[in-house]
C-alpha cells in the first residue's frame, strides 16, 4: 500500500527539501508525501502542489527568533496538527528544531521518527582569525554551537535513525550522539537544476574566480582575500568573486580584481556568475557537506576544496577537482595558478565532476535509500 510520510522543518534548506519530497512522492512504496515548512521558507515557490500536501508554519525567520519557539505552545499546536497521522515522521535540518518539540510528538504520535543532520556541529569556527570573524561573531558562535550541541544530544535520543551525508560526518555524529543512535549515512543530492535552468550560455571569463554562499566563519573567506593578494600580479584579467551576505570588506585588503556582492543572490544571478567562472572555490576552515559543489557540476566548472568535514568524500582530489590543505593561502594561490594555467585540465575536472554528481547523487537513488530505513523502522 505505501508508506504515508511527514517532512517537517523549522528552516528553509535551500531546495533539500524539495528536491527530496518530489523524489519520495515518486518512490513506488511511498503513498503520500507532507511537508510542513515555514511560511517564509523559498522551498515553497519549488513544492509541487499536485504531488506534495503542503502545510506551512508562522515561525520566526531570524535565528534569535527561533530561540523564543522553544517556550511557544502555540507554534508546537499547530506543527503537531499539521504534521497528521503518518507512517514515518522525518525531521529535516535539526538546527533549529527544538528537542522539547519532538519529546512531545514522541508522546503523541505512534510514527518513528527519522532525522537528517546537515550540520552536526553547525556553528564551529574552526581556528579562523579575529579578523575573519570579530568579537561578537565569535560570542555567537560559542553561544550558539553549545546550544546546537545540547539540543541535538536531545534530539538524538528522540530519533529512531539518523541520517548523515558523509562518514565523516557520522563519526562526527557519533562523538555527540545519544550511544543508541542508528546513524545512516546518505549523499546530499544535486541542487544544480535550481541554478541551470537559469542558464544563458554566457562565455566563461578564463581568470575569474567564484566563492558562493554566505560570508560566515569557518568559510575562510580571509585565506581567499589573501590568496587573491599573491597572484594579484601575475594576470591582467584576474577577478575574484565573492557573492554571498555577511561579507565586510572593510575588514579587507582588497584590490581592484576583487567584485563583491555583498547580500543574498538568488538563483537567476547566481547562475550567470557561475557560468562566468573558471573556478569556483570552497577555503572553508571548517565544513559538513556541501551543497555548492553540485551546483558548480552543474556549469561543468571545476572546484578547489580544502579538505574539512565530507568535502574529500564528495571531490576525488586531481580526478573530480582539487584538494587542498585549510588554513593554507599560499596552497590556495598554487591550486587558482595551476588551474587558470591549464584550461585543459579546468574542463577535464569540470566534466567528471559533473558525471560523478549525476550519477551519485540522483534524488531518485537517495529517496530509494531513504525508503529502505523506513521500512526497517516499520518492520
């Protein structure tokens, strides 16, 4: 008969969740599919009506906002009813899902529960610099990340299955976990079509250089900046894009070869920036999985990743991409030479790049895994 299934988050997961429930609602074993998200959530504008039961939430949409639904009966009414009588109940990106919420689903529903961690230890800044983050971003993220580490201990306990995006990232999970913890590990799938089908076949610029994604610590946005500096010289086209909000360039040193884009850049942007860059790089200090490498397999256009949390799992360092060290500017600089000197091997690791994230990371493979956990659950 199929399993009738309850997809439910407190934040917008930058089409995850769409991409997931459409794939679910096409699985054979899967009856229905519900997804209960914010009213505030872009995962809306992508949720197919006539394939999804779609519930939408009032909630805060500020994560100091999202401290006060902890003590909020109302928005925990409401959640619980939207959520109905399903077979499963699936929690999507715990960050900021309160634990006393599923404690109480726990007592009042009969489904098991499965949660996907995107981020097991979200808000770590690794060891970036002061003038990376500034004292008060460091405040909040100590705050911040005890608080995730709290709640998510909590949550896990709750959980009947965990599921992970890498065994990085499992082992991560399992350090913070709750010891019963059945944790999975399961591909983040492809957000690409959500950028290319914005696609004009713009030229790609040979010397232009993409970070994309929002400026916050553990990014390593500092290490690009300097990167940027010791090559500065050595091309006449040299650009370094950084797109993305939460960037301070007065913070910065920064020459003319640098174009910022200082806020949120939707989809239709970001896929002219994307076709436009040679490169895209990833100097992140500190990281899970990462949804911006399918996107850039989806332009076939190379990445330099540094080697923190899944990110080695995802890029197959000289095959699919490059490897490098964090917290290393000087490996940075020598990854953007080799690559900008070499346009055949830019396009060698842009298509296989490409074919590794079709083919492993379809939504169809990852909702198929996804049913194999809920059946156990049920058996």
């Amino acid at each position: 008969m199929g399993l009738d299934i309850a997809i439910v988050s407190l934040v917008s997961s930058s089409y995850y969740i769409s991409s997931y429930a459409h794939a679910l609602s096409e699985n054979e074993r899967i009856k229905s599919v519900r997804v209960v998200v914010p009213s505030h959530s872009d995962e809306i504008k992508t949720l197919d009506s006539s394939l999804i039961d779609l519930r939408t939430l009032v909630t805060p949409n500020s994560t100091a906002g999202m401290l006060s639904t902890v003590i909020n009966p109302f928005l925990l009414h409401n959640l619980s009813q939207f959520i109905g009588s399903p077979d499963i109940i699936h929690i999507i990106n715990e960050v900021r899902f309160p634990s006393n919420y599923l404690a109480y689903l726990q007592t009042v529903k009969s489904a098991p529960v499965v949660t996907t961690v995107h981020e097991p230890q979200p808000y770590d800044s690794g060891t970036s610099t002061n003038t990376e983050q500034g004292c008060w971003t460091n405040i909040q993220s100590t705050i911040l990340n005890y608080i995730q580490r709290k709640n998510l201990r909590v949550l896990s306990h709750f959980s009947d299955s965990l599921i992970v995006h890498g065994e990085v990232l499992k082992s991560r999970l399992s350090d913070l976990a709750s010891d019963n913890s059945e944790i999975s590990v399961i591909p983040h799938g492809t957000l690409a079509p959500f950028f290319t089908r914005w696609s004009k076949s713009i030229d790609t610029e040979p010397q232009t250089i993409l970070f994309f994604g929002r400026a916050v610590p553990g990014k390593g946005i500092s290490y690009l900046v300097e990167a940027g500096n010791l090559i500065k010289n050595e091309y006449s086209n040299l650009n370094i894009i950084i797109a993305g909000n939460g960037f301070d360039k007065e913070q910065y040193d920064l020459g003319e070869n640098f174009e910022i884009h200082n806020r949120r850049v939707d989809e239709k942007e970001a896929a002219k920036l994307f076709e436009r860059a040679a490169i895209v790089v990833m100097p992140y200090t500190n990281a899970s999985a990462s949804g911006i490498i399918s996107i850039a397999a989806g332009f076939n256009t190379p990445v330099i990743a540094t080697d923190t949390g899944a990110i080695p799992e995802i890029i197959d360092n000289k095959q699919t991409g490059l490897i490098i060290p964090s917290h290393d500017a000087v490996a940075l600089a020598n990854a953007i030479r080799n690559l900008i000197d070499n346009p055949e091997l830019r396009e060698d690791l842009g298509n296989k790049l490409q074919s590794k994230i079709a083919s492993e990371y379809d939504w169809g493979s990852i909702a198929t895994e996804s049913t194999e956990i809920y059946y156990n659950l049920i058996n």
